[in-house]
C-alpha cells in the first residue's frame, strides 16, 4: 500500500538503513531515547495484529533494501 511503500528513498538524517517516510515519525535523529515520536505505520500495525509475517509487510520495491543485501516485501 502507499503507506508501506513511502520508504522508496534512503533517509540520510535516519538511522543506517532507514527509509524516508512522513507518517511515522518526527525528527530530526529518530533515534530511540532521543524523546521524539516513532512508530510503525498504520498498516504495518494492522498487518501484525493479524499475523502477517514481517517480511510481508515491508515495502514491495526498496533500494534501501536492495542496498543492505535485504529482501524486498
């Protein structure tokens, strides 16, 4: 879904690996215990309630992804 597939773009302000997004967080570290607002997206939160497997819920086409040697969802 659209959501899931924002990620298409390295965030070069995120962490190594992250994806650039506008509807999950606020920034500008998004690093854990920095005290700002993170989360999954909304379908990512879905998906997991009804026990979609992770790998299912990534972003269908990421060159983040392909860059880390990671599969695409």
């Amino acid at each position: 879904d659209s959501l899931a597939d924002a990620g298409q773009f390295p965030d070069t302000a995120g962490p190594r690996g992250s994806t650039l997004r506008f509807t999950n967080r606020v920034g500008p570290t998004y690093q854990d215990g920095s005290g700002e607002a993170f989360n999954l997206n909304s379908s990512t939160l879905i998906g997991r309630m009804l026990g979609v497997p992770a790998g299912d819920l990534a972003a269908s086409t990421s060159p983040v992804n392909a860059a880390l040697g990671a599969p695409d969802g």
